[in-house]
C-alpha cells in the first residue's frame, strides 16, 4: 500500500503521486487519470477508461467495417 497525502494547490486540494505509482501506472506528467468507484463503495484510481476503451472499440469496429473504402479513399 502507497499513502499519500493531500497537499493544498492553490484553491484546491490535490495528491502527489510518488514515482513508484506512476510506474505502476504506467502514466507521466500530463496524461489523464480515472477515480471510478467501485460496486464495493471503494474508489480506484486508473489510467483506463471504460468509456474510452468503448469508444476506440467501436472505432475500430467502423473502420474494419469500411476498410476497403478508406484504402480507396487513401489513393
């Protein structure tokens, strides 16, 4: 377990994430963070997005579809 401690940041309240946790994160300064809260009541801390995950999927998904169109396209 990482504890961390809330620091005043200008009108806010803010944490300080030790080197240890971004690695684990696998984020840097400037990337986006997600605080989702579990079924449990407990909240998490991630670099994933569902929504986002959904997102890219359903991109992904659009363009295997009209694949041959964007390589026409693409000439």
């Amino acid at each position: 377990m990482i504890t961390l401690k809330l620091t005043q940041i200008g009108n806010s309240v803010g944490v300080v994430l030790p080197r240890e946790a971004l690695l684990k994160l696998g984020v840097e300064k400037g990337d986006t963070v997600y605080l989702t809260e579990a079924a449990s009541g407990e909240m998490r801390l991630s670099a994933y997005s569902p929504e986002v995950a959904e997102e890219v999927a359903l991109g992904e998904q659009f363009m295997d579809q009209y694949r041959d169109t964007f390589r026409a396209l693409a000439k």
